[in-house]
C-alpha cells in the first residue's frame, strides 16, 4: 500500500472495472483527491478488442462511472495511445501518484513498463497492483526454477501457498475529484462507438447478461445458491444451468477471483449451499487453470499466434474457407457442434464442454488452424481473454502445455449423446431439429425418411447434412499427426 501523502491521485481503470477488492484504487484513494481514468487504448502491438467483448465494456463502464458518481467520483475516458496519454492526464493534473492493475501479456508490459519509467521521471509516482489473478504468474515456479508447463504440479504448488488474501472492502471514501481542467484524448463513453448498431447483433446478449460490478455479484450468489451444489457432477452438462457464468465478468475484473475464492469456500462452510468438497474442489480448480494461462502467457507471450510445442510449426493446416464459414455458422450437419456455434453468436458464451468439442472438430475433423477457431472466439466471446482463450485452444489441438495429445478426436456424435443426452440444448439453440426424439437428435442423417418428415427436416435443406464423415476426418488427423509425431515436444 502506499502513503496517504499524494495532494492528487489519479487510478487508472483497465481490467479491474469494479471498486471493491481494488488494491490499486484503495492505495489511489488515500490521497487528498482522486481522479479515476479509463483509455480505450490504441497503441501499436495492443490486440484490440472483439466485438462481443466492445458491447460488455460499454456497459461495464457506464455501471461503473455510476458506482464513482455515487459516491461523489469522477471517471474520465479518453481514446489514444496510453504511451503518450497518461503521462500527459498526469501532468495536466498535476498529479502526484497514479496507479493501476497489472496486465500479463508481453505488449501490455511493455507499455505498462515504459509508462512507469516516464512517470517517475517526470516525478510522479507510478504504482501497479496485483488486481486480476490469485497468485501473480512469476510466483510459482518448477524445482527448475522456471515456469511450470503441467497443470496438476502447477495447482499443486499454487495450493500449497495457502489460500489468498482475504478481499480488500470498498474504499471508505473516495476522495472528490475537485476541478479538472480539459484533459488530453478526453472523450465520452458514447464517442467510443463500442456498441454495434447498423445491424445490431446484441440482442441476445441483452436478454443474456447484465455486465458490471453488481451483475457480477448477482451471478454469483445465483451459483452459490443453485449451482455450486452438484459441480462437480453436473458441469459438463450444456443443457444443465450449472456453471458459475462468471468468466466475462472476470475478464473484466468486474469480481476478483479471491471474491469467487472466499465466497465459495464461505458458502460450503456456512452450509448456504448443500455443496460436496468435491464440487467446491472442482470449482476452484477451474480458477487454477486460469491461472495456469496466466502463468503460461506471462512466460510464452506470443501464446495467441505461436505453436507452444514447435513441432505443430509444420502441421498440414487445410485452407478450407468454406468449412470455416460453416463452423462459424453452426451448419456443419453435427447438431451439438452447430448448437455450440450458435449459443456463441447469440449469447457471446459457449458453454465450457462444448468449446472443446467446437474446437476439436475445426482443428481435428477440418484440420483448419487453431488460430482460426482462437481469432472467432476472441471476436464472438464476451469473456474473450487473453490468457484462457489461447491456451484453451492450444490445448484442444495438442500444440500447448499439457495439452491434451493430438490423437484425442472428439466424437461429436457420443458427445453430444452423452452430455445433452435428451437433447435439449441441441433444441434450444439449432431448432430445427426440435423435433426429433432422443435417439436421433444427435445423427439427424440416420433418421429414418417418415421421422425426418414428422419433424419437418429435409437434410440438405432445413438442416446442412454433415460437411465430413467423422470416420473420415479422424483418420486423416491421426495421419497428420503421424506425420509430424518426431518433432521437438517443448518449444525451443
């Protein structure tokens, strides 16, 4: 923490759009007064953001400048290069301290880091905080001494570190802004066109979310109260409401993952959910691994565009757009890979199981690049995040750490079958097949002719026959990847 002894602080918002359990806010607001700042930053090497994640941080920032103003605070927002904006916000200001929450990925870095260099030496006070993870990524490490490439070791040690720090509150005050001059790249949340409007697709992820600070707090006293109970069981199910949901509201650090953590743990002991050990242990175990791809992206940042595992550097990729536009679409002919498809583009989630039987089949049944399948999540996704996204998907093709091996092929048919074993999310999302019975929901083209007819289903019409035999397809991968199996393992 930092001293109380700045005139004016200045807290500069980006993945940590939420007040409470905010070290780097907490720090800003012992100052005498406080300006906080959010960019929508355009510098060189930054990703830019996914249209589905665009519509989320609009809304995020309009709860949040809400929550600030509430409580007698300020949010400025400006659009530019950060390199140049917060050195200048700050001079403007006259500011004494800034602050903010670190970021993991190489770019981000650097810029962070060059950022704090020009602050100090204009005499201002840069401080960054560890907002966004249970553990920062540097802190576990193999008996080695370097990073950690397998999950369980990882988890492991990451455990055995004992549990995180109880969250921070609320600041008790926000100190008032006071006057502020016409600051530099000062826009509005409007000007920012982050919402889509000529068409506007966000219908469905209106009626699917309600993004900042307070929705994240709904969502998970939902999961304690109705999901936690049965995890352990029941979250490879689609058709069952029995994830937490709170992946985009992570994302944008709207809940911290030591709120999720305690709250958990603190609803088990309390016996406000019925919950095992073993669904709480599951359940924290998935924050593990997003914090398994953090540690992984802060050692391997080009984890988004470069094969983890060199040997993949070779794979025969198919350049096939028409099967990419068919997957992108939901119309590959397999029911629970085009319900999987849809859910994303209407709601901007896909449901964890289903992601890697999507990702399997771009990569292993059409053997198109896995950077195709990373590129449309990140578009399409509202939790699209820079660590989890990348290396999920590296792992489904093989290519990551600890990745799942090449030759596991998801069968999308006996997945579907025995995940959404009624149907029923297969139905909700590709409707057209609503009505088949259970025993043919999942291979439509096996119907008999009189069962497709009562359904009002001609394949190849209403509903795409398979764009691939599954047969086919997965022994053309195997062969593949018999091709390139003597290559180096780890990456150079």
């Amino acid at each position: 923490m930092t001293d109380s002894s700045a005139r004016l602080a200045l807290h500069w918002f980006r993945n940590d759009l939420r007040l409470a359990d905010n070290p780097a806010l907490l720090a800003a607001a012992e100052a005498e007064r406080l300006i906080t700042l959010f960019i929508d930053e355009t510098d060189p090497g930054l990703r830019a953001r996914g249209g589905a994640a665009r519509w989320w941080l609009h809304h995020s920032l309009a709860r949040l400048d809400e929550s600030l103003a509430a409580r007698g605070g300020r949010l400025v927002i400006a659009r530019g290069e950060a390199r140049r904006l917060v050195p200048a916000i700050a001079g403007a200001l006259g500011a004494d301290l800034v602050t903010w929450s670190r970021r993991y990925g190489g770019a981000e870095r650097d810029l962070d880091g060059a950022i704090k260099a020009g602050l100090r030496d204009a005499g201002i006070r840069a401080e960054s905080f560890n907002s966004h993870l249970l553990h920062e990524p540097w802190q576990i490490r193999s008996k080695a001494g370097g990073p950690m490439r397998v999950f369980s070791p990882f988890w492991r040690a990451a455990c055995a570190m004992g549990p995180p720090a109880m969250p921070l509150p609320v600041p008790a005050r926000l100190p008032p802004p006071g006057p502020c001059p016409a600051l530099p790249g000062e826009t509005d949340l409007g000007t920012l066109a982050l919402l889509p409007t000529t068409p506007d697709w966000a219908g469905g992820l209106r009626a699917a979310w309600m993004p900042g600070e307070a929705g994240a707090a709904a969502r998970l006293d939902a999961f304690l109260d109705g999901g936690l109970a049965g995890y352990a069981g029941n979250r490879d199910r689609p058709d069952l409401a029995a994830t937490s949901r709170l992946s985009p509201h992570l994302a944008f650090g709207e809940i911290s993952p030591r709120q999720v953590w305690h709250a958990v743990e603190f609803a088990a002991r309390a016996g406000r959910s019925p919950a095992s050990g073993r669904d709480v242990e599951k359940f924290l175990a998935e924050l593990g691994w997003r914090e398994f791809s953090y540690h992984l992206l802060y050692h391997y940042p080009d984890l988004a565009t470069a094969n983890y595992q060199r040997k993949f550097d070779v794979f025969p990729w198919q350049e096939d757009g028409a099967a990419l536009a068919a997957w992108k679409r939901g119309r590959t002919g397999y029911p629970i890979v085009d319900a999987g498809m849809r859910e994303l583009w209407q709601t901007g989630t896909m449901h964890n199981r289903v992601r890697m039987i999507v990702a399997s089949f771009l990569i292993k049944h059409l053997m198109i690049d896995w950077r195709a399948g990373e590129a449309w999540f990140w578009d399409t996704l509202c939790d699209a995040d820079p660590a989890s996204n990348a290396a999920s998907w590296q792992w489904v093709a093989g290519s990551g750490a600890d990745a799942a091996p090449y030759f596991r092929i998801f069968n999308p048919i006996t997945q579907g079958a025995k995940f959404d074993p009624d149907g029923a999310y297969i139905r909700r999302f590709v409707p057209e097949l609503a009505g088949l019975p259970p025993a043919f929901i999942h291979r439509p083209w096996e119907a008999p002719h009189p069962i497709l007819a009562g359904a009002s289903i001609s394949l190849g019409s209403t509903y795409p026959a398979p764009i691939v035999s599954h047969e086919r397809a997965r022994a053309r991968a195997l062969a593949a990847f018999e091709a390139i199996s003597g290559g180096t393992e780890m990456p150079a």
